[in-house]
C-alpha cells in the first residue's frame, strides 16, 4: 500500500491519504500527458528527420515519451511510414520514416466526403479532372 503523503507549500501543507494518493499521480500523469504546448507528432517529425529508419523504441527513448503515445502517433499520422529495417537490424524490427506524402495529416474528427482528395482523383466539379 502507498503510504500517506506530506506537501509543503508556501503558507500551508497538505497531507494526502494512503488511497488518495494513486488517483493523485495518476491525474498528475494524465496532466502531463496533454499539457499544452507539446506536439509530439512535431517532435517525432524532427526525431525522423535527424534519424532516418528509427525504431519505435528508438523515437520514444529520442522524444522522452510513453510508448504508448509514440506508437498511436505513429500510427495515426500520415506524415509516418514503415520502413524495412537497415543493416545490424532484426528483420522484425518496427522501424519508422518520414512519409513521403506530402499532405497533411487527417484531423481527430476525420474528413468528410471528397475533402483532401485532389481535382487529379476526380473530386473536382463536372468536367474539370473527373
């Protein structure tokens, strides 16, 4: 069991008990984990770009992030793609570089109908590239 918790601050302490303090560090976690100003996919883009062909242990380790939110990143980002390993590699590693799709990456919510299709993939109007 987790042992109670004493936090001192300027002015007044804080004594948190044995069972409130896992839900305490799990939302200090989950805190972190969404804080503002952090674009994990920006920095696996420059991890890439420094480090071609990076595994997936490898990127995490670079951009000091949980593997977790390093393989959904890389997973859900058009900007990533599987590569083959390099030479010195084990055949099953999971290796990683920059796609070279030069589109953005689809949103959260997802595109609706023709939207992020080019005028070439028939998405333009009637008799203009259909």
């Amino acid at each position: 069991m987790t042992a109670a918790l004493k936090i001192s601050l300027p002015g007044m302490t804080l004594v948190l008990s044995a069972e409130a303090v896992p839900a305490v560090e799990a939302a200090l976690r989950e805190y972190t984990r969404r804080r503002r100003g952090r674009d994990l996919a920006a920095e696996i883009e420059g991890f890439l770009a420094e480090h071609p062909s990076a595994s997936t242990q490898e990127i995490q380790l670079g951009v000091r992030a949980r593997a977790t939110d390093v393989r959904r990143v890389l997973a859900g980002d058009r900007r990533f793609e599987r590569v083959s390993p390099g030479l010195g590699r084990p055949v099953n590693a999971k290796c990683w570089g920059l796609s070279s799709e030069t589109s953005p990456p689809v949103p959260a919510n997802g595109t609706s109908g023709s939207e992020g299709r080019s005028n070439a993939e028939g998405s333009g109007p009637k008799g203009h590239g259909s």
